[in-house]
C-alpha cells in the first residue's frame, strides 16, 4: 500500500513515531540520570564535597 503524502493516515502515524521517539528519549534519558544517581563512585564525590564545606 502507498502512501500519498500529506494523507491523513500519513499524518497520523507520523505523529505517532513523534510521540513515541520523544517518549523513548525522556525514558532512556532518565533511567540514564538515575543510574548515573546510583553510582557509588557519585555518592562517594558527593560525600567528599559535604565534608568539604
């Protein structure tokens, strides 16, 4: 089956891919920012500049 373009069915799942693309991104973008959060060498750093102040 072609597409024409600017169909509305073409629209539609094109939106979708959007949505979805966007979607994927946040979620590997904050399970990235929550391991990243996790690591122990992190805590360590953190602790280290508490101790600092």
């Amino acid at each position: 089956m072609r597409l024409e373009p600017g169909n509305s069915l073409t629209r539609f799942f094109s939106s979708l891919v959007t949505i979805l693309a966007l979607l994927v991104f946040g979620f590997v973008a904050w399970k990235a920012f929550d391991t990243w959060r996790s690591d122990p060498a992190v805590k360590g750093i953190e602790q280290i500049l508490q101790e600092q102040k």
